[in-house]
C-alpha cells in the first residue's frame, strides 16, 4: 500500500511540467530567410502577443535611397505564449521551428524581453552586429589599428583584442571600441 506521502509527491511532480506549459513565457521563432514580417503579421491575425524588432536602414540603388525597415534580427520573431499553444504559432507558413535544445523549446528571460522591448521604444539607434565571443579570431575595421587581425579579449569593462605577428613571433594587445571589431573570415 502506498503512503499518502508519496502519492502527494507523484502528484506535484507531474503537475509541474503541465503548470510550465501552461504559464506564458517569451520563445523564439525561427524563420524562413525574409519571412519576419508576414510570420508577424499571422501571429497578429491569430492574437498571438509577439515582438518583431525592427531597424531603419537606407540602401541606395542605381537610380533611387530607399529607406527600409529591416528586422534588428533576421530569421526570428519572438512569441509570448503558453508551451501548450504552441500550435497557433507553428502551423504558420514560413515558421521553421520553436528555437531551443535537444528538441525542447527554450523560454527566455521575461527580464531580458521586456528591457529589449522598453529599450527600442525609446526610439534608439539600433543596428545588427555580428556575434562575438571571447576567444575568437576577429578584424578590426576602425581605428588606428584597421585591418589588423587578432583574438578578442575582455579587460574589465573594454575589449582588447591580441594581435600576433608571426613573422617574429610576438604579439601585443590593444584596447579598441566594439564598433571597430568584426568577425574575421
């Protein structure tokens, strides 16, 4: 005979993972290259709550400056939704997936999401830039130091990134401003 111990355990136990699936959280969609904007329009036709962050970009073209409103992040729309109703947001033509890991969607911070949001109402100067992390092989752009090669470093609150010169096997590090500093390829 089982105890009403554990009885009580196996109930709260399961009743987990349900209460996670139905409490709303921020997720990421993954897009078709291009898509952001008609996705974000189905998401709002299925009142699905969802944030399409967008820059504004001038391209020039032979003849004519176009201002274009681009996504700050290509390929994505976030989606505030319960994990149980997912459905509404992946039966959308063009949305590939929920992002997340090992075939479970992830949820991201609440915190996160709602200082992004507040922060680009304000109407800030926002644009894409490349991801970097510590340790990789970057280029730096701008600066006294343009076309130099190295790997980025974080010192206290700047980035420093090392470049080695092979030919004498030497290196020296350099402290540069963030714009300065893209991918190298």
């Amino acid at each position: 005979m089982q105890s009403v111990a554990q009885s009580v355990e196996r109930t709260t136990t399961t009743a987990q993972p349900e209460m996670a699936c139905a409490q709303a959280r921020w997720y990421a969609l993954y897009t078709c290259a291009n898509h952001e904007k008609q996705v974000a329009a189905q998401l709002h036709v299925r009142a699905v709550e969802h944030f399409l962050p967008l820059y504004s970009s001038v391209r020039r073209w032979k003849d004519r400056r176009v201002r274009l409103d681009l996504p700050l992040f290509p390929g994505y729309v976030f989606i505030r939704l319960a994990l149980q109703n997912r459905l509404r947001a992946l039966e959308i033509p063009s949305v590939v997936r929920l992002v997340g890991f090992n075939g479970q969607p992830a949820a991201l911070p609440d915190e996160e999401m709602e200082i992004l949001r507040s922060g680009l109402r304000q109407s800030l100067r926002a644009e894409p830039h490349p991801y970097l992390t510590v340790g990789r092989r970057v280029r730096i752009a701008g600066g006294p130091f343009a076309g130099l090669e190295g790997v980025l470093k974080r010192k206290k609150n700047s980035l420093r990134v090392v470049v080695s010169l092979s030919l004498i096997q030497r290196s020296l590090a350099v402290d540069v401003d963030v714009a300065d500093v893209v991918p190298a390829f």
